[in-house]
C-alpha cells in the first residue's frame, strides 16, 4: 500500500537494510523484555532467589518455593507483560488516529470513567465475575473517551486534549472518591485497586482477559491500512476509499476494550499508554521498518511491556522487598510518565499564538456595585448557615452567645469545632480564587491557576512530606514545608515554561506534568508511611476542614490580607500585565521584577490555602473566569469579585460535604471538583475556533 510511502531522496537508506534493522531493533526489544522478566521473577518478599527460581520451572524445587514461583511470581510477570502491550498498542494507535502525540488511555479519562463505573456498580453491592467487570469498565472508559475526544475534537491541539481529559478524570474521581464514601462496606478493595498494581493470585485473571486482549490487539491489526491512510488527512483517506469516521470510531472502541481489559486486571498503570508510543516514535523515523502502523503496534506493545516490567524491577531493586510489594507499579509508571509528560511539552512546537481578549461587555459602576453588595450577601449567608448547620444544628442566637462567651458547654463545644472549619473554607477559597486571578494576569493564560499549573501538587507535596515524617508538626511547620513544595515547584514550571514568554501549550503541559508527578510521589508516601499517618494525610489531602483550628486558619488569614493589599496597590500594573507584553515596557513598567512578585504571592496565597484546607481544586479557574465575566477585565473590580466567589464556592461545598449526608462527611475538594468540572469543561467549548 502507497499511503505512507515517502519519496524517495538521496540520503534514505536501502530499503532491505533499513528493515533489517527495524528487524534488529525489534529482536533486541524483545530480548530486553524477556531480561526483565526472568529478573522480576527472582524479586520478590519470599526468599526464593534465582536458584530456587530455576528449580521451580524445571520441576526440582520444594513444594513451598514451586508454589511462590507458580502461583505468584509468574502470574505478575505475565500480567505485567500482558498491561504493558495492551496498553503500548492502545497509546499507539490512539495517537495515531488522532495525530496526537498525547493522546492515551490516561489522558483520554479511560481509566477514570472506568474506576467510576466499577465504583457504581460496588454501591449496589452487586459482585461480578471479572468478565463482566471487564464489560462495566469498558462502558465506562468508552463513555469518557467520547467525552473527551467530543470536547477536544480529533486532530486539534494537544493542550485541549490534555485539559479536557484531565478535568474529565479529576471530575470523575472526585465522584468514585465520593462513592467510597458513602458506600464503604460495598466498595471495599476499590481504592487499592485504583493505584494499579500487577500482583496476581494464579493465572486465573490473566486467562479471562487473554481472549478480551487478542479480539482488540487482531481488530486493530486489521485496520492498520485504513490507520495509516488518515496519516495523510481526511480528504486524501476519503480519496483512497477510506471511510474516516468509521475508522476512528472503531479504532477508539477497540483501543478503549484494550485499555478496559488492562485497567480491569491491574488497576490504572499510568502513562504507559503514553511513554510507549513517544519511544517508539524517534525509531520511526530511523527506520523505514517501523514506518507503518502494523510494525509499530507491535513494537510499541514490546517497548509497553518494557516499562512496566522495568518499572517493577527498579521499585524492587530499590525499595525492601516487605516494603515493594505495598507499592503499587502505577506509581512509578505515573512518576516516569510525568517526567515525559513534561520532555514532551518542552519539545512541542507551540502553535496557539496571543489569545485574544474575552469579548466582555463593561458593565456600569451601579452594576459593579449591585454584584458586589449581591456577593457580599451572599458570603454573609454561607457563613452563617455554616455555623448554623452540620450533625448538630444550632440557632442564631446560639451564635450570638458563643461570640459573647455565654453559651452553653455543648453549644460552646460544636462552635469550637465548627467556625474553625467555616473560616479555614471561606479563607483557603479566597486565597485560591486571588492567586488564580494573579497568575491568569501574570500569564495572560486563561486556563492557568495553582491547581493546573502543580503547584498546589508542590504544596501538597511538601505538607505531606512534614506529616507523615513529623507527626508532631504544629500549624506553622505544615505551612512553612507546604510553601517549600509550591515554590520549588512554582520555579520548576515558570522556569521551564519561560521560554517563549509563558505560553498557554507549554506551560499548562509542564503544569500538568509536574502535577501528575506530585501525585505519584504523595502516594508513594502515603503507602510507606505507617496507617496513622497515612490517614491523617489522606483526610487533610481530600480538601477537607476537618479537624482545623483557630491556628491553623491564622497563616492563610495573614497571608491573604496581604495579597489583597498588594492586588489593590498593584491593580494597575496588573491590567497593564495583562494586557500585552509591549504595552507595560512603553509606560515604563519593569515587566519581570512585576511578574515575580506577583507569582511570590500567588504562590503564597496557593501554599496556605493548600496548608489550611487541603488540595482544592479547580477554584482560582472557575473565580477568576466568573469574575470578569460579571464586571469586565479591569483588577479593582475583578479581585474582590474573585475573592467572594472562591469564598463562596468553598465555603458552599463545605457546607454540603458535611450536612447532605451527615454524619458522614465529604471533602470541600471533592465537592468543589465535582461544580468546578463542568464549568471547566464549558469554559473549553466555548474557547473552540
């Protein structure tokens, strides 16, 4: 078939030559992977070495050391291999389909509308046989693919891919996380299942989801010409008799059944879809071999299989052994994905120019005025039907005693308790919506805020770092490692995405990155610490207010006064900011030392927030966004706008996480990401050219 020939030129190489050296390269792949899984078959808790190994398959070892090799070590390896190819073959073709390079299970929400769907069915208290879930998880993954490729179209940017499909995944896991909640009993074994891990017990899970592998893998063969044709575009595909938008629905089905069958068997193993394809891709080019997409889905699939059995070969080389097997492989396949992640956006020619302005209306000072007082009454109410509502409800002039220090011991006793946790949501909410309304004007990148860009990742990073290592920590200990986490972070992801003056592809993929890297690494820690820690880390990671204190809402406090001052002081630089990048330099406005002491703030404000009330995501987009939309562009107007809203908001999804199904209680993260999901997502549409 012609459609991927390449004319020929004067430097190409034989064409004999150049397959047998994709030949060549195949044979070592492959040679490599088998490497690993003898070595991952000697790893393991059981002092069974290579020795012993050997005996096992030769039928000469102990009863005891045959069954560790038979039915534990040999099945890992086998799952192992078997998740690496399916889901190297599955980024491949997905990328390919959508000249996407990052496109994947991972960044399609695959896995995430998979998890959901199982959580659904766990709350019914309904247990399938792996089949069948095999069958919930692949209507699920489908479902949100669909989503995804629908709001970010196919062949369009990569950024809009990756935002779509992380909001997506973010939305999604917020409400499995929610469903764990309310329905523990039902859902148990959930939460370990989504960090991914290859462990099996026996061969019985590897041989269910064999025959769901080979349908996919031989389906997608079987379109491979009609793949390789949409390389050349649309029109020349419908000019060679290809019919394109059935191509692409079939080859997202089958994609989608083989990432169903892998999340199904281990667990999500992250960016292995995304890693395979990225490293076969330079071999590609090199070898005219691995040019067509039959020679390349095999290929990836090895390189696939490579990484996750490499990826469990270095956690075991590296980590105790009684510590290794607690350690999910999906968290180091997110941690060397996220470093792709970030390679890649770096390398990514970066094509979506000035954004132009938001066409908004300006609305009159009266108008401003109203909205303010509005939002002000608004803030008012949360707050106090905060106090007001929860396991106990109180009245008004229960309040008005406690402020005046007459109330009763159990009035006293749930006030205590309670204003703390209002005023840590009403403050960690104006402190995110200020720093998002900060780095969206020292960026000129609309979809920028600490969630997205990692930075609250960083902070989280560091708070959780200091808690599970010092369980003593005080307040100002948890703020002070949570600011390190964001400002090393913070430098990271500016530093890198500098180049090019901040541009919206590169920075928000680094950002996004450095996130998913955050979060491999606070799991990591979560799983080596010890249970008590690993609770208290994961309550205080979930958004929650629970358990705050006076002191704990002081650092956040401080510091957004001290944004609010300089956000007003500053508001003209910071329209000029963001306006332009010439605009500033004629009035005479030192543009970097400006933006650098925004970002030192806005970091600030994101480090506290994340050390008061957890990792709360998606606030310093939606406030920022909804401010200007209701008064126009200008900061004295925009700020205190932003500022109520994200109080609001949070304060709001506090309010509900603890009163809709008390006495059990959801976070204000996992509330404000279940709001805060479809509006990004709007906000995606309705930027579409």
């Amino acid at each position: 078939m012609a459609v991927t020939a390449t004319p020929p030129t004067a430097t190409r190489p034989p064409t004999t030559a150049s397959r047998t050296g994709a030949a060549a390269v195949a044979a070592g792949l492959v040679l490599l992977v088998a490497v690993l899984a003898v070595v991952d078959i000697t790893q393991g808790t059981a002092a069974v070495g290579p020795a012993e190994v050997f005996k096992a398959l030769t039928g000469q070892a102990d009863p005891s050391d045959a069954s560790v090799v038979i039915a534990s070590r040999l099945p890992r390896m086998t799952a192992g291999i078997l998740v690496g190819v399916i889901l190297g073959v599955a980024g491949a073709v997905l990328q390919a389909v959508s000249r996407n390079v990052l496109a994947a299970p991972d960044t399609l929400a695959v896995n995430a509308g998979s998890y959901l769907a199982l959580g659904l069915v766990g709350a019914t208290g309904v247990s399938l046989p792996l089949l069948a879930s095999s069958g919930v998880a692949f209507t699920g993954g489908l479902l949100a693919a669909a989503v995804v490729l629908a709001l970010s179209g196919l062949g369009t940017g990569t950024v809009r891919l990756v935002l779509a499909g992380t909001a997506l995944a973010l939305g999604l896991t917020s409400m499995t996380e929610s469903l764990l909640l309310l329905f523990p009993e039902q859902t148990e074994g959930l939460y370990q299942w989504n960090q991914g891990s290859i462990s099996q017990n026996g061969f019985d899970g590897v041989l269910q989801m064999l025959p769901v592998a080979l349908i996919g893998l031989v389906g997608l063969l079987l379109t491979a010409r009609r793949v390789d044709a949409l390389a050349l575009g649309d029109d020349a595909a419908r000019g060679l008799g290809v019919p394109v938008r059935a191509t692409r629905v079939t080859v997202v089905v089958l994609a989608t059944l083989l990432s169903a069958a892998a999340v199904t068997l281990a667990g999500p193993i992250g960016f292995v879809g995304l890693c395979a394809p990225a490293l076969v891709r330079p071999l590609s080019r090199r070898f005219r071999g691995l040019v067509r997409i039959r020679t390349i889905l095999p290929v990836a699939g090895v390189v696939g299989a490579g990484l996750v059995l490499g990826s469990d070969v270095l956690l075991r080389a590296l980590v105790p052994s009684d510590t290794a097997v607690a350690v999910p492989t999906g968290v180091v396949t997110s941690l060397i994905g996220a470093v792709f992640l970030v390679v890649m956006a770096l390398r990514l020619r970066d094509t979506s120019g000035a954004e132009a302005p938001d066409r908004l209306r300006i609305p009159s000072r009266a108008a401003f005025l109203v909205t303010l007082a509005a939002l002000v009454a608004v803030v008012v109410g949360v707050t106090i039907a905060g106090a007001l509502l929860g396991d106990s409800k109180l009245l008004l002039g229960d309040v008005v005693n406690w402020a005046q220090g007459r109330a009763g011991q159990t009035v006293s006793f749930v006030l205590d308790t309670r204003m703390p946790r209002v005023l840590a949501a009403l403050c960690a909410g104006a402190a995110l919506a200020l720093a998002g309304t900060l780095v969206q004007a020292v960026t000129r990148n609309p979809l920028a805020e600490p969630g997205v860009l990692g930075v609250s990742g960083g902070a989280a990073l560091g708070a959780v770092l200091l808690v599970t290592t010092v369980p003593v920590a005080g307040t100002w200990s948890v703020a002070g490692a949570a600011f390190a986490g964001a400002a090393v972070t913070s430098v990271i992801v500016f530093g890198l995405a500098a180049r090019g003056g901040y541009q919206q592809n590169r920075l928000v993929l680094v950002g996004i990155g450095m996130a998913a890297g955050t979060t491999a690494l606070v799991s990591l820690l979560i799983v080596l610490t010890d249970p008590f820690n690993a609770t208290k880390a994961l309550t205080w990671l979930s958004g929650s207010t629970y358990g705050r204190t006076m002191p704990d809402v002081l650092p956040v406090t401080l510091v957004l006064v001290l944004g609010l001052v300089v956000a007003v002081a500053r508001r003209t630089e910071l329209d000029l900011i963001s306006l332009d990048a010439d605009t500033p330099r004629l009035l005479g406005l030192r543009l970097s030392p400006a933006r650098l002491g925004f970002l030192v703030v806005s970091v600030l404000l994101s480090a506290t927030a994340v050390a008061s009330a957890g990792t709360i995501g998606f606030v310093g987009l939606v406030a920022p966004h909804a401010a200007r939309a209701l008064v126009g562009r200008r900061h004295v107007r925009v700020v205190p706008v932003a500022v109520l809203l994200g109080a609001a908001l949070v304060c709001t999804a506090d309010l509900l996480g603890r009163t809709v199904i008390a006495p059990a209680q959801l976070g204000a993260g996992l509330m404000t990401a279940v709001i805060g999901t479809p509006y990004f997502l709007y906000l995606l549409v309705r930027s579409r050219r």
